[in-house]
C-alpha cells in the first residue's frame, strides 16, 4: 500500500459514489472514514492476499501461454535470446517474439501505467484503493463528464443549425419554382430554356436532400443558403443544366428513331411477303386471306 496515500486530503470532498474497493466488490461507504477502516480491517487483508494470488495465477497461465507459443516456432540457428518477461530462450528471432500476441499480453499485464507512474500487477491494484487515485479518478470522471454535456450542447445546437439550414434552402427553391411557373418555364426543356442570366436562380428542381442539400446536374454539395443562390446562378450550373435536358432530348430522339426502325422494318417484310405470296399464288383472293391476318 502506498506510503501517504491514505490520508485524507484537506480541503477535497470525496463524493460516495467514488469511495470503493474493488478487491472485496464493496462501494457503500458512508463516508471516507468508513473506506479507510474497511482497508484496515482483518475482512480486506485476507481478500486482498486472495486477490493477489488470483493475479499472481493469471500471471503464470500468460507466461505459461507464451512459452508454448514460443516452443512451437520453428528455432533459429545461432545464439538464443533470451526474454526477461516470459521468463525463456526466444526460438525466433527477438523482433517477432516481441511482437507477438502471447509475449503482448505478458508485457501489459505485468506492468500497468496509472495517474502518470508505471506499477506492477501487485502495486497498482493497491494503488487503485489510494487517496491520490481517487482523487484523480474523480477529476477525470468530471472532465469526462463535462466534455460529454459540451458534445452533446455542440450536437444539439448543430442538429438546430442543420435543420434551419435545411428549412432556409427548402424556401429559397419553393420560392424560385413559384417564380418559373408564373413565368412558364416550369417544367424546364430545352425548348423553354432561358438565356442565362447571373441574377436569376434556374433548375431549382435538381436541388435535393439526402445528407446534404445537392444539385443533381452538378453533382456537388450545397453547405450555405448563400452557396446555394450563388451556385443556381452560375454560368457553370446553367451549361450543365443544358447539357443535360439536351441529353435527355437526345436519348428520346433516339428511342424514337430505333421505334420507327422497328416498324419500318415490319412493314418492309410484311411487304415482301404479301408479294411472295400474290406472285405465287397468281390471284387477287390472296390479299383477301393476308390482310385478315394484320392486326391493327
């Protein structure tokens, strides 16, 4: 047990919830006068020796676990190394055995770092029971606690800010639909397209809101009302906006022609046929039982 660490401090007041042992699992101490003497009851020392030596087994079995792993390696030629931590000759080579998971978990387990010292397995379980961690175990405790509340002031205001975020953009893009409807331009084509004009926002519809606020034809992301009047207004946005009703224009032009293809194409061999046939047969009855197979 740490020398004058279980004293009480002046001037600093131990709450109850931070007075507990967790050698005996006890934590309802009326006050720190009552945790000192559970320390130095007869109860605690003869938990604390088990405790101990439950450690003190845990130990054994990890160091026990790393030279197994170590004996299965396959054994470099040349002087062995030997490990101070694991207690045996390193059949691999030095760097590879410290960093393997058996020898990891010796290391950390055998020695632990605590309110800025380093201690074994035996002295920072004592140490966990002193005034001086307490103490800092509390401080840290309310610097978390502080830093939390802060977080969640800081996610509450941002979820406000985002959401009149969010409402300002949606009024900015109902406002400029209501202006192209009265002036016909809604729904936008390439027939009705306007000359650009940098005071005017257009193509309001491509705004839209996953995440963020985005512009579907510029593939970029809206972060500010004052982004969003700027960029609707661009040169830049307008030639993507053309280009894309073009596109649109094109792959119906296109659908179109490829339909008209198709039928011409039907025609045509309905043609070749009905005179396949006519000629073959020599009659004019012979139109009579083909066209009562067309279907219109």
């Amino acid at each position: 047990m740490e020398s004058n660490s279980q004293t009480p401090q002046a001037g600093f007041v131990f709450p109850r919830t931070a007075l507990k042992c967790h050698m005996c699992d006890m934590t309802k101490f009326p006050n720190i006068k009552a945790y000192l003497s559970h320390l130095g009851s007869k109860n605690h020392e003869r938990i604390a020796h088990v405790f101990h030596a439950r450690c003190a087994a845990s130990m054994d079995l990890l160091i026990a676990e790393s030279k197994l792993a170590n004996k299965r390696r396959t054994r470099l030629r040349g002087k062995a190394h030997w490990c101070y931590e694991c207690v045996c000759f390193m059949n691999s080579h030095p760097k590879e055995h410290c960093h393997s998971i058996e020898h990891t978990l010796v290391s950390r387990y055998m020695e632990v770092q605590c309110c800025g010292y380093l201690y074994n397995r035996a002295n920072v379980e004592e140490h966990r029971l002193s005034m001086r961690h307490l103490k800092n175990q509390i401080t840290y405790d309310e610097a978390q606690l502080t830093k939390k509340e802060k977080e969640k002031e800081l996610r509450a205001t941002g979820k406000e800010e985002e959401a009149a975020f969010h409402k300002e953009v949606a009024e900015f893009k109902q406002r400029g639909l209501e202006q192209e409807k009265e002036e016909g331009l809604h729904p936008l084509t390439v027939a009705n397209m306007p000359p650009h004009d940098p005071t005017r926002p257009i193509g309001l519809d491509m705004l839209y809101k996953e995440t963020r606020c985005q512009c579907d034809v510029c593939h970029c992301s809206i972060s500010s009302v004052r982004l969003a009047r700027y960029h609707f207004r661009s040169l830049e946005h307008y030639h993507n906006l053309c280009a894309h009703f073009t596109a649109i224009e094109v792959r119906e032009g296109a659908g179109m022609l490829l339909e008209l293809r198709s039928t011409t194409n039907w025609v045509l061999l309905w043609y070749s046929g009905t005179m396949r046939a006519l000629g073959s047969e020599g009659s004019p009855s012979a139109w009579v039982r083909i066209l009562s197979t067309v279907r219109v």
